[in-house]
C-alpha cells in the first residue's frame, strides 16, 4: 500500500504533503501516551504490516494500523505512532521521500482521522466499523493518487486495488473490536482520546 516515489507525479506528492505535514507537530506535542506505550505501538504496527498479500498486478495488501490505533487509543495517541511508523519506513526506503506526504495522508492521517471521528461513544460494533471504514478511506485516498498520477496498474485499476483491500479493512476492524475487549486501553494506561 505504500505509495513509493515513481507512483506519484511531483503535483499529487506535493499536494498530500501539503494536506499531511501540518499535522505532524501538532501530534506529538499533544499526545500524552508514554514513549514506551508508544514504541510498543510502533513495533506491533511495524511488525502487522510486514505481512504483505501479494496482488496480481505487482504490488501488495497490507494492515495499516491507524484505524485499529485510533479506535483502540484515541485519535492522538494513534498520530503520534503513525507517524513515526510511516517515517520509519521511509527512512529505510519503503514508500520514498517524495511520497512520504502521500504515504503520511493515506496510512496516518486518514485512517486515524475517520476512525477517531466514527469510533465516539461506540461499542464493539462500531469500533470495528470506525476501523475498518479509516482503513477503506486510506486505500481509497491511496487509489485515488495513483490514478490522478497515471499509475494506476491498467489491469486491476482504482475499483480492484481497492476491492483487494477490502479484507484488510475488515481485518483492521475485527483487531480493533478485539483489543477494546479485551480491555487494552486501560492496560496500557492509555485513554481514549
């Protein structure tokens, strides 16, 4: 899913960067979860997301985090490690610099952000529906740049490439549902925010 640098045009980079960086400061300066809680969150979400499903056309499926972040933690909390996560990556050449504000705005900021904004108040049943429905709107953003960049693969396009991530959406939110069971929040000392 991570957009790398010859999948975008300079204008659509540009243009995700311009919507993604403003909200990196922001995010760690207000988040109040412990660098602890937050290297563990990064390591797990490093780690889901190294589990790739290969896609017929060359490219490949996999968990995001945010959703399941946001809805677990709160919309802050899940910034904050998503961010890092997503820099991380960049840094050892997953994704790419110019596409690091694609990269930050399909798998950090609008998962975390859709999520957080349905997740309010919820039970079960919508913190998997909040979590799924921030992963779908990252893959759709994600689909969206790629055709507005002219990579879109001509065999599978923007429908399929999004349809091949529909099981990862629901995955997100079925890992979403299953940690505020089990009561993760309040083990790690974290808040819903």
């Amino acid at each position: 899913m991570h957009l790398l640098d010859t999948h975008v045009t300079p204008a659509v980079a540009a243009t995700a960067a311009a919507l993604a960086l403003p909200a990196v400061v922001p995010a760690f300066r207000a988040s109040k979860m412990s660098p602890g809680v937050t290297a563990a969150a990064v390591a797990f979400t490093l780690g889901a997301q190294a589990i790739d499903v290969p896609l017929p056309y060359g490219g490949s499926a996999h968990l995001l985090g945010g959703g399941v972040l946001a809805a677990t933690f709160g919309v802050v909390p899940a910034l904050r490690v998503m961010i890092a996560v997503v820099v991380a990556q960049a840094s050892w050449g997953d994704g790419g610099l110019m596409a690091l504000g694609a990269n930050l705005l399909n798998i950090a900021l609008l998962p975390v952000l859709v999520a957080g904004a349905l997740v309010s108040g919820g039970g079960l049943w919508r913190t998997a529906t909040a979590a799924a429905a921030g992963t779908a709107v990252g893959v759709a953003a994600c689909g969206l740049e790629l055709a507005l960049s002219g990579s879109s693969p001509a065999a599978i396009g923007w429908d399929g490439f999004w349809l091949a991530h529909v099981p990862v959406a629901l995955v997100e939110g079925a890992m979403a549902a299953t940690l505020v069971a089990v009561g993760m929040p309040a083990r790690v000392g974290v808040a819903r925010t």
